[in-house]
C-alpha cells in the first residue's frame, strides 16, 4: 500500500467518524461517552493523515 493510498483510507474512515458523530450527536439518549470515543478516534486519524502528509 502506498503512502497515498493510505492517506485516502485514513480520510474514508475519517469522513465515515465524522457521519456517525453528528448522527450520534442527533439520537436521543445517546451516552455522551460513546460521542467522545468516536470524537477521539476520528481525531487520532486526523494526526495520523497530518503526520503521513508531513512525511
């Protein structure tokens, strides 16, 4: 896999974590925990696809 491409895969599931936090965000009765997992992991992918883009 090369760098590009792992930077274009990063930013799918980057944009897919995105989508499930503002559909989250909406649902009611959503654990609040569960919005701040998913915030953390789409920001971890964000560093890696800054880090990559860096490289």
């Amino acid at each position: 896999m090369t760098i590009a491409s792992h930077i274009a895969e990063l930013k799918r599931k980057h944009e897919t974590l995105s989508t499930a936090v503002e559909q989250a965000q909406r649902a009611p009765g959503i654990d609040d925990l569960h919005v701040a997992e998913l915030k953390k992991q789409k920001l971890k992918l964000k560093e890696e696809i800054s880090r990559l883009q860096g490289a």
